[in-house]
C-alpha cells in the first residue's frame, strides 16, 4: 500500500481528490494538511511514500515546504499538483525538490500512475508542464541553475529522457522502444554524465534549461 499525505488550502479539492484515491485499491491517502505551516508538522509525523503538494497556499507557500522539509531531511518524494501551467513555479518547484508535476485536471488513472512512479522512485512529469518548463527555462537565464552547456544528446537519448520525464522505469522504455534494458540502463547513464546530473530529476531539468528537448 503506497502512503499519501495531501496538502491543500482548497478542502473541496482535497476531498475530491481523497474521494478519488480511496477508489484506488494500492493506494491510502493516510493525512491531509490545509497549508504549508500544517504540512510542516504533519508530513514528518506520518512519513508518507508520497506527498500531494498544492503549490499556492496561505501562511507558507508548497516552495516553501518543500525547502523546509528537504533541510529537515523529511522530504518524501514529492509531486505537485497545481491549477495554473505556471512554467517559473514549476521550475522552483523542481530546484526545491519535486519529483513530479501535474495540473489538478489530470485524469485519476494518470494521478494514480504518477504516484506509483514517485513511489517507485521515479518521476512524473504532465506534458503539458513539460511544455511551459521549456518555455519559462527559454525566457532567459534567471530561472536557469546551470548555464553550462553539456554535451549534445543523441536522438536516442532524447527518446529516452523524454520517457524518463513522463515518469517511465528504464524497464517501460525498454518495451516501449524495443530495446534491452540494459542497453536503456546505460543511456541513462550517458544522460547522467553528459548533463552531469545526479539523478533523473537533475537531468530532466538540465536538459531543459540547455535546450536538449527541442
């Protein structure tokens, strides 16, 4: 059973979307918080396998709790879930420690994949997100960590960030491109050296800011 805490100002939508897990037989919303200052007390007590995150909310904001939980080493793998396509909050969102970003529109069948990726300890990035993360990196070089330019990716390797984005196992993308997975393992560990990354959050987000999507 995959252990869920939400945290959200909107109780209608925190109620919608528990409502909607409970319907999920692997998955258990086991707390809710109603703002970033209760999160901070209620995320480190039940030490959920994922958190559901808003990212605007009064008295601390999900920027805000997602840094202080990563100082306090109570981070759990993180996915926000926002109304607006907001590439910047995205960005900062990802720095602070996100592993997944959807819209609160997404479909229950795709919320509920996102949360095994996150669980699974993968990422699960929307689309659509993925489009206005590139755009907001293409704006200029203040929402850019990383202005070095690494070595450029081969198409195959495009192929497979692009999967590990959307929050595919190296064993997903094997199937999906008929491809061994050991042969994926180590695409995945040309990504990690050419964009010099420490993970595959990491990596997404340099291939972003360098322009290695497009």
């Amino acid at each position: 059973m995959i252990r869920v805490v939400l945290v959200d100002d909107q109780t209608l939508v925190r109620q919608g979307v528990r409502g909607l897990l409970d319907l999920v037989p692997d998955i258990e919303v086991v707390g809710e918080a109603s703002d970033g200052a209760e999160a901070l007390a209620t995320v480190p007590a039940l030490k959920p396998d994922v958190l559901l995150l808003d990212i605007r909310m009064p008295r601390l904001d999900g920027i805000g709790v997602l840094e202080a939980l990563r100082r306090a080493g109570a981070l759990p793998p993180t996915l926000v879930l926002t109304t607006f396509d907001d590439g910047d909050a995205a960005i900062a969102a990802i720095k602070a420690g996100a592993k997944g970003l959807m819209l609160k529109d997404v479909s229950l069948e795709d919320l509920a994949q996102a949360i095994r990726a996150l669980a699974d300890d993968r990422t699960a990035f929307q689309p659509a997100l993925t489009e206005s993360l590139m755009a907001a990196l293409q704006r200029g070089p203040s929402v850019a960590s990383d202005s070095h330019v690494g070595e450029a990716l081969t198409a195959r390797e495009k192929e497979v960030l692009h999967l590990i984005c959307a929050g595919y196992s190296n064993r997903e993308i094997a199937d999906l491109l008929a491809l061994a997975e050991g042969t994926v393992k180590n695409h995945v560990s040309n990504l990690l050296l050419k964009l010099d990354a420490r993970d595959r959050t990491q990596a997404a987000l340099k291939a972003l800011q360098q322009g290695q999507l497009g």
